[in-house]
C-alpha cells in the first residue's frame, strides 16, 4: 500500500474494511486533528490496516456483537497529530510510550505491532449511571477477550476506555478511578464470573 500523499488516497484509505462492521474511516477522526489542521493518517499504511484489522476482529467484533453498537472516541493517531497533543497537555502520552497503541503504524521497542481505540459501550454507560462499577465490565472483557492491555476513565459518565490489541498481550488493566491497577500480568488469572452476572453471554458475530 502506497504512502497517502492526495485527497484520493486518503478517500480509498479510509474506505479500507478492517472487519464485518469497521473500515479504516472509523479510526481516523480527530479532534486535535480538526482544530489544528495536524494531519491524522499513516505513514506506514499497510502496518496500520494490519494492527487494526487484529483489534477490529478479536476484540471490537465481539463487543460489538455482544452488548450492541460501540462507539469509538479516539483510536489511530499520527505522529504528528500525538506529538502535537502531547504537547499541548491533551491527553496524549509520548510517541515511544504510543508506539503500538494510539500510533497503529509504529512497532513497540521490541518490533511487536499493536493497536489502542478508546470505546464507549452505550449498553454499559447506562449501567453504569445506575450505580454498576467499572470493574465489572474490566473483569468480562478479562475472561473473554484476548485484549493486552485496558485502561478505564470516568469519562464524565461515559465509563470510556482504552482498548489494546498486542502480538504479545501483557493482560494489564488500570483505571483512573479507585483501584489505579486491578490486574497486572494477569495471564492465568481468570474466573471474575461473580462480577458480571446479569451480563450477556459472549457473541462472536452477529
């Protein structure tokens, strides 16, 4: 796949089907990217569309199928548009500490490829005005999903949270709500069913 150098590559990119539900269109919007004019889309095309075809079918897929329609409020970034975030104080970490998250198109320190969205599932938003805690949905997504690394806002409400697909998953979850880290390397750990017993049961596709 070609470097995206005119309007008509960047129209046939985002036209690129990364799953039965997502194409390439949905990761691309920006709001640092729209107020400032900072170009959002890859340098490194072919390994963005392989990182994010990987999180669209083994984890935003089955959400999908599961609780119902996600939404997705942040997902690729550029190196510009991260770097330029990072900058301003907008909630961006570091490139290095992107790489393989938000920024689809760069391998990690050790040459694995990875790919972060940060989601919002209405089904769950709800419940959780009603009083259900993070936890529970951190602890499905856990026992169900072969996610590398999650990390929960408050998010005004929205219970929003990034959502990473990795070669080598390291099953870490944080929050920035109490506790700050639920799981850490929690590969064999499972079996969280008390938590999430009025949950649906997992769906694959629908």
């Amino acid at each position: 796949m070609r470097a995206i150098t005119s309007y008509e590559a960047l129209d046939k990119f985002g036209r690129v089907r990364l799953s039965k539900h997502f194409f390439m269109r949905d990761f691309l919007y920006s709001e640092i990217s729209n107020v400032y004019g900072v170009p959002n889309f890859p340098e490194n095309p072919e390994l963005a569309v392989e990182a994010g075809k990987r999180l669209c079918e083994e984890l935003l897929e089955p959400l999908n199928a599961t609780f119902g329609r996600i939404a997705v409020r942040s997902a690729y970034r550029s190196l510009a548009v991260n770097s330029f975030g990072n900058e301003k104080g907008h909630n961006c970490a570091s490139n290095e500490s992107n790489f393989a998250h938000h920024i689809w198109d760069k391998p990690d320190e050790n040459g694995k490829i990875g790919a972060t969205a940060c989601v919002v599932i209405p089904w769950f938003m709800d419940k959780y005005a009603d009083g259900a805690d993070w936890r529970s949905l951190a602890y499905w997504i856990h026992d169900h999903l072969p996610y590398s690394e999650l990390e929960f806002f408050d998010g005004k409400g929205m219970c929003s949270f990034n959502l990473n697909w990795h070669e080598i998953p390291k099953k870490n979850i944080r929050s920035w709500m109490t506790p700050r880290v639920l799981l850490k390397d929690a590969q064999d750990q499972k079996g969280f069913a008390d938590w999430y017993a009025d949950f649906p049961q997992l769906k694959l596709s629908n």
